[in-house]
C-alpha cells in the first residue's frame, strides 16, 4: 500500500516522504553556478543553437481530447433527461436538478474513461479510443449494480464502438434503461437483469425478460418481476445469453456505494485476464483497499493505482479511482452464492 499512498501523493506534486529539492549544493550555491563562464560550442552546434533561439520558443503542445464529443454528449444529455423525467414514479436518483444531476452523473461518469481507453487501445493497438476488446469484438464493459444506467450509458455515448452491459438486480431499473438507451440513441448499451453473484456463475437474462423474483446483488434491493413493458421487450442490441458474463468483459466498471472487498468478489469474476475493474471511491480509501488485498489478490486481482479526483463542486468533497487489473484467473467457487458476498467480505 505504500506504493499506493505515492501514487496518491504524486498527484500533489512530490512523492509521499521525499525532501524538498535543495538548489546550490556546492560551495557558493546557485551563485557560484550562474557565474561560471558559458560552455563555448563546436561551430556547427553554435549555428543550430541560434537558429534555435532566433525561431523563439516551440509551440505550446494541443490541448488534450475532450472524453466526450458533443454527439456523444448530446446522447448522454438525453439518457439524463429521461432519468430525471421518470426519476418523480420510479425514484432513480437522489440528485435533484439538472444541473447537480450533470456534475454527478455525467462527470462523474467520464472519469472512468482515462484507464479505459489506454485499455481499449493496448488491446487494439489504436490511439482514439475505439480499440477492440480481448476476445477479438467489440471493447467489452460492464457496469455493475448500474442503478439508473451511471456510468455505464455515459460510457455508452462517448464511446459507441465499445459494447457496455448495464447490469442492475431490480427489474424496474432494467426496464427503465431499455426504454432510455433506445430513446437517446444508445444502440451499444445493453441492459441485463440479474446479480452480479447469478451471472458471474450463470444466470441473468437480457433487459425485461426474466421471470420470477431476483434480489438486490449486483445493484440492492428486492423486486417482483411484473409484466414485461413494450420497452422492456427488447434492446437495441443483442444481449449476452444469461450465464455468458463470466470472465467475458475488458472490464467491470461499479460506482455502488459498498465495501471494496464485497465489490472485488461481484466485479472481478466478470473480467477476462488482462483487463481493469474500476471502482469508485471517496476521499481517503487507502485502509479499506489494503484491508481488501487479500480478497482481490484470491479473486484473481492486482491493485494496480489508486488515483486521486477532483472534487465535482466546488467545496465538494475529493474522490478516488481504484483500478484493479485482472492477473489470473478467478477460482470457480468464486462469486459465492448470492447474498454471500455482503454476509462474509472474503
């Protein structure tokens, strides 16, 4: 974890621990050094050395790539309208207001993009973000206990080569984010019904066509599955087959409020070898990911950086970004039955 808490401190501008760099440490200090005679160069590098001074300063490098393009933005938008348009009947979200709603969802959301893009183009070889994933398709993701669809749609709209899985264990949800993929134009995100612990053994059905009663693995809570919705009757893309998602994804992406060694056994089973689980987190978890070394290190896991956020306003409180690579495989008795994984954190 020591390597975790430098990662961290790096952000700051010094490693965690190191001395201040001292200027002038020979006698006469940054003095002696300034007036020392100028180094004479060979002609020829004399003559580059002018030509560059008289050309003036390089230019400033461009600025980086926005994560989102405003296509990608505008459909993100959309999906957000249809969550805080049905948010008053079906309680999908605590933020109020579009604006708020913006800064947490939308933002909060892009923040996975960096590792999963430098992912996605390792994999693919690329530079713009559209690689393929490890098994030779699509760049794969699943978000895990998806809720209202954050951040899996956003990952959705600003990157539609990739195939994203919104993975909630309540039936209303799922329905919800059928009707609003297809409504804001999301023909990569793909709704799926079911906990994490019944699909990452076998289990978990396509958006809105599961029957009977699932709990709240993979996402909270308990629901009676209904009559299958118009809405819910199909996605704009095909779905996985239930009990496909095991080792299937490049990565597993989760912003579920939950600790981070009952996470590691939902998400991990999910990833195939190579790829990054991705979990948000508040401002200090450096305790609670050491506690949880273990678990990933059984479930196949590496802590491979823990970065430091921004916070999403201003005098919010700071954020986290844990990324996990995934080095070997999950043993099968892994995830546990479901409830297990938040009974007994391994």
């Amino acid at each position: 974890m020591a390597a975790i808490r430098a990662a961290a401190s790096l952000a700051t501008g010094r490693a965690a621990g190191a001395p201040a760099v001292v200027l002038g440490g020979m006698r006469g200090g940054l003095a002696a050094a300034t007036t020392t005679s100028p180094v004479q160069l060979p002609g020829r590098l004399a003559a580059r050395s002018a030509a560059a001074s008289a050309a003036g300063p390089p230019d400033p490098p461009p600025p980086p790539a926005p994560l989102i393009d405003s296509a990608g933005r505008a459909k993100a938008e959309a999906y957000l309208d249809a969550t805080l348009a049905a948010n008053a009947t079906l309680n999908l979200t605590a933020v109020k207001g579009r604006a708020p709603a913006l800064a947490r969802h939308i933002a909060d959301s892009l923040d996975f993009l960096p590792p999963l893009d430098a992912l996605a183009n390792s994999r693919a070889g690329g530079a713009d973000g559209g690689g393929g994933g490890g098994g030779g398709g699509a760049f794969s993701v699943i978000d895990v206990g998806a809720g209202a669809g954050f951040p899996g749609a956003v990952l959705a709209a600003a990157r539609p080569a990739w195939r994203v899985t919104l993975l909630d264990a309540l039936r209303k949800r799922t329905d919800f984010a059928v009707g609003a993929a297809r409504q804001a134009g999301l023909g990569n995100a793909v709704p799926v019904w079911g906990r994490a612990e019944d699909v990452g053994r076998g289990g978990g059905e396509e958006g809105g066509k599961a029957k009977g009663k699932r709990g709240g693995g993979g996402g909270g809570g308990r629901d009676e599955a209904g009559p299958t919705t118009a809405a819910a009757t199909a996605t704009a893309t095909a779905a996985a087959p239930p009990g496909s998602h095991r080792e299937l994804h490049d990565a597993a992406v989760a912003r579920a409020v939950a600790e981070t060694r009952v996470l590691a056994e939902l998400c991990l089973p999910l990833v195939r070898h190579g790829g990054l689980w991705l979990a948000a987190k508040g401002p200090d978890p450096a305790a609670e990911v050491e506690a949880a070394a273990g678990a990933i290190r059984e479930l196949g896991g590496a802590v491979e950086a823990l970065l430091p956020l921004p916070p999403l306003t201003l005098g919010g409180p700071a954020r986290s970004l844990l990324v996990v690579r995934k080095v070997g495989r999950t043993p099968e008795k892994y995830p546990r039955r479901a409830g297990m994984p938040g009974k007994r954190p391994l």
